[in-house]
C-alpha cells in the first residue's frame, strides 16, 4: 500500500522536536519522509496548542515558536469542525484526544495515521502505523 497523506500524532512530533532518545531516529525518518515529499504528513490543528505546551515546557518560549513555525510551514493543517469533535465523542474508546485524532483522520480523507501509540488507536477505522 502506497500511503500519501498521513496524521502525524503528537509523540512523532515531540520526539524529534525534542530529541527524546529512543525514538529520535525511526520518527525523525517519518518526518523526513515527510519534507522529502514521499508522504504529505497532516497535523490536526488540535494538536498545536498541545505542542507548543509541551516543548515550551521541556525547552523554552523561544523553541516552542520556532517549532510552531516549523508546523505551520511544513504540514498540512487538518480542521476540527463541530462534527469532528461529536464524531470523536461517539467513538469507542476512552481517550478523547485520540478519538478527536481519529475523527480528523476520518473526515480529511487520510491513508493512515502514524503514532507510537497503537494501543490507542486499536478501534481506528484508519490504517495505523508506527514508525
């Protein structure tokens, strides 16, 4: 299965925005799949305050900018209307912040999504991936 545009999950991102060890090289090798062109990587527009938290968090204001310029330059943005937030709340599961990734997935029409974290997307409709 040839895949072209695909969710990035969060931890894909933060790892190698934050060069966290184990998994730095096989999701800096999505990324890079990503601004080669192999694949369109997606980001849920959801995602962004989350990020940009998370690395002001563990670096500082001035990295967490940069990385949500990096997001805003390089990945196609995925909307979340009224009905992606309902639909991800009707989904089995118990973890809305993957349902909600999920439900963007869905209505944008995406091959697959790419995350660390399968055991959180095991009732996915749409193709999951690690790594």
């Amino acid at each position: 299965m040839w895949l072209r545009r695909v969710l990035l999950d969060l931890n894909i991102l933060l790892d190698v925005f934050l060069s966290r060890g184990p998994w730095l090289a096989n999701s800096s090798a999505v990324l890079q799949s990503s601004f080669n062109g192999q694949i369109s990587g997606c980001l849920s527009v959801a995602s962004l305050p989350t990020i940009f938290s998370i690395v002001r968090r563990n670096a500082n204001a001035s990295r967490a900018s940069a990385v949500l310029k990096e997001c805003l330059d390089s990945f196609e943005l995925i909307s979340v209307e009224r009905s992606t937030a309902e639909s991800a709340f009707l989904m089995l599961g118990n973890d809305f912040k993957d349902n909600l990734q999920v439900s963007c997935a869905i209505e944008a029409g995406l091959d697959a999504i790419v995350t660390r974290d399968p055991k959180g997307f095991a009732l996915s409709p749409i193709t999951v991936l690690t790594p």
